[in-house]
C-alpha cells in the first residue's frame, strides 16, 4: 500500500470516528431530552453500522478500480436514470420535507442522486476518451443531451444542491479537457436559468431563501432553527464549547444531529 493510500485511509478513519463522536453527543441528549430510557446507543450502533457496509463498498470499489467504473459508467448511468423516474411514482418514491429523493428498499432508503454525482463526471470522461478527434459542437451538444436527461431528473425532484455539484464537475471537466467554451456557456446558462426557476417556484426553497435573509422575522417558526444555529455558532466560538457541553443539543436546535 502507497503512502498516499494510507494517508488517505488515516484521514477517513479520523473524520468518521469524529462524526460517530457528535452523533453519540447530540443523539443521546436528545433522547434524554424526550425521556427515552431505552437504548441510548441505538442512532449511534446504526451510524456505525453504516460505516462498515461503507468499508466494504470502499474495498470492493479499490478492487473494481476506477477504469472499470469508467468502462461501466454508460449502463449503470442509464440503471440509476431509470431509478430516478421510479422517484415519481406514487408509492416508489419517498417524500420529506417537500422533495422527492429517497426510495426505501428493504427498510433502508438512499438517495440515487447520490450515485449520479459519481457516474455523471465517469461517464463524461469514458466519452471524451473514445473521441478520435477534437470535439465539435456537434458531438459537444450530443453528450450534454444524454447527461442532462439524469440532470433534469434530479433538479425535479427538487434536489438544487446535488444539480448544482453535477454542473460544477462539468464545468471543471470542460476546463481540464479544454472544451471550448463558447460551447458550454449557453447550455450553463440555461440550466441557471431553469435552476433558479424551480427553486423560486417552489415553496420549501423559497421558504429557506427568505427565513436565511431574515430569520428574525419568524422566530417561533421557519426562523426557529436558523436563529438557534447562529446561538450555537456564536457560543461555542471558533474551537466549541468543549466535548459534551453544547447547550443548544437539548432540544433547542431542531434536528441536532444534522445541524
């Protein structure tokens, strides 16, 4: 093993067992805020449980290697495309919070957008690879279609974050394989343009957009949590307020966990 690898490895190992850390802390003293006597590892044993199915992922991808996921991009992008339509069928796709994201299988949801992050940018290289010459516009526009069908699956749900990583990767890919941009710039445009659209007319975006400009304005409502998160920030400082002493854990921020 290269020392990059295991430097790599150390640098995972240490962010996950920080992250088991808070959850063990803001996860048990919600659960003792609500009066939960029972299992006060349960969210903790699960998370954990999560990052071994996570290792065995990671170590069957190392012995894939990453030139056969490229190989493979082509079909398993067109798989989770279809997996993305199946988020708009009634009783298929799981909605929270407004957005249509999660599909549940076997009693454990995920998020295809996920994957899509991944195979997008896969996919865009294993087609550059196959050019025989300098892209024209032609061939350009011909590959921007076919991406942009998972694309548009996944601003529709709506999932503006995970869109707007995709189109960042693009953008950086057509910098590294110099793709000219007069020929970006207009399809870039467009999906800016469509992004900003969606997001303004939907109400869980639109909601976000105003109660951060101005949470003061609705403090016992959508302002609650924003206001509480600045109260957490501004308390513990640049380095916390040390481990196990955060105040705003016990039920005073909404979904501790996350935040």
């Amino acid at each position: 093993m290269s020392f990059r690898s295991l430097w790599l490895i150390v640098v995972t190992s240490l962010l996950f067992s920080f992250g088991l850390l808070m959850i063990f802390n803001t996860t048990s003293a919600e659960l003792i805020d609500r009066g939960i006597t029972g299992n006060m590892h349960g969210v903790f044993q699960k998370q954990f449980l999560y990052g071994g199915v996570g290792v065995l992922l990671g170590s069957l991808a190392y012995r894939v290697g990453y030139l056969r996921l490229i190989r493979w991009s082509g079909p398993l992008l067109l798989l989770m495309t279809v997996v993305l339509v199946l988020l708009f069928i009634p009783g298929i796709g799981q909605t929270i919070n407004g957005a249509r994201r999660w599909i549940v299988v076997f009693g454990l949801s995920f998020q295809p957008s996920e994957s899509v992050k991944l195979l997008i940018p896969a996919y865009y290289v294993h087609w550059y690879l196959s050019q025989e010459k300098e892209v024209d516009f032609l061939s350009f526009v011909k590959i921007i279609a076919l991406v942009s069908v998972p694309i548009a699956l996944i601003l529709f749900e709506p999932d503006n974050g995970t869109t707007a990583i995709i189109v960042s990767t693009l953008i950086v890919l057509f910098f590294l394989t110099r793709i000219r941009w007069s020929y970006w710039a207009l399809p870039l445009l467009v999906f800016v343009g469509l992004g900003g659209l969606v997001a303004y007319n939907t109400p869980y975006v639109h909601n976000r957009i105003s109660v951060y400009l101005h949470p003061e304005l609705d403090l016992k409502g959508k302002g609650h949590q924003p206001h509480q998160a600045k109260i957490a920030a501004g308390s513990g400082q640049l380095f916390g307020r040390g481990l196990g002493e955060s105040l705003q854990k016990l039920n005073y921020l909404p979904e501790a966990r996350n935040d």
